[in-house]
C-alpha cells in the first residue's frame, strides 16, 4: 500500500512522530524517530533547501552520481517497538535491496520525489483515525500541527 506523510507530531515526552496516512485519510500508521530524523524530514516535506546539504541529500546525491536510481521504499516490519524498512536502488540493470531505518527511507523518498509503501503486516498496524480522534478533537489537532510546523520553521532561521 502506498501511504502519504501526512505531517509531524509529537508525543507527550516530546518525541517526534511521523503520521503516514493512506490515501483516503482514513488510517494512519505512526512512526517514532529522532529529532535529527524529524528536522531532516520536515525540510524536505517543507521543500526548504539547508544552506548546506544534510545527509539525506549527500546520499541522494551519491546515489545520482554514480547512476543509482532510489526507485523505491517500504516499511516493512516493527518489532520490540523498533521499526524496519527496505531502500530500493536500480543500477545498470540490476537491482539491490538495502537494510534502512524508516526516517531514512522516508526521508530519501521525499527528496526523490517516489512513492512510500508499506507492507501488509504494517498495513494491519494501522489506526483509524476516526477511532483515535472525534472530529473536534482532529480540527484542533490540525490546527495545533500547522502551528507546531510553523513555530519549527521560524526556530530554523
């Protein structure tokens, strides 16, 4: 199944949380990763070039340089609350499958402009939303999201 990112939140600690969604809003499967992970997600979610280029960008880069094509990303598995994911790469033909943490995949996929899948036993992981928020709740959430986004982008500069 192909989710979007829907945005960041956080939890009560402070942690960061990716919300990938499907395509109808109607599920959401949320990811915990770190601040760096976050802040890296966040500018390329935002479209924000860094005045220097991050990690995700090199790699994305590198891959480019050398002919690699990132084709694709899947969250694949969550285990003892540690989450998996796979990268995609296409290179003269052949074909490679690499062992990579979710923020990663899910930041690279930004920034190549390709679709984030996940797998069927992380599609059963999924959370209605609708079970989770009742509709007051989800437009305050909304509300709150884009002004946490919006304080995160003025603590950039």
């Amino acid at each position: 199944m192909i989710v979007k990112v829907k945005g960041l939140a956080y939890d009560i600690s402070g942690s960061p949380i990716i919300l990938l969604t499907d395509s109808a809003e109607q599920k959401v499967l949320p990811i915990w990763v770190g601040l760096l992970e976050a802040h890296s997600i966040a500018l390329a979610l935002e479209g924000t070039p860094p005045p220097r280029p991050m990690t995700h960008d090199i790699t994305l880069t590198i891959c480019r340089t050398l002919g690699a094509q990132v084709t694709g990303v899947e969250i694949t598995n969550v285990k003892d609350n540690t989450y998996f994911a796979e990268l995609y790469l296409a290179s003269d033909g052949d074909n490679y499958l690499i062992d990579i943490r979710p923020s990663d995949a899910i930041a690279l996929a930004i920034r190549a402009e390709i679709p984030i899948s996940i797998s069927d036993s992380m599609q059963e992981q999924m959370l209605e939303i609708q079970e989770i928020l009742d509709e007051n709740t989800q437009k305050e959430l909304d509300k709150l999201s884009g002004e946490l986004v919006e304080n995160y982008k003025k603590s950039l500069h």
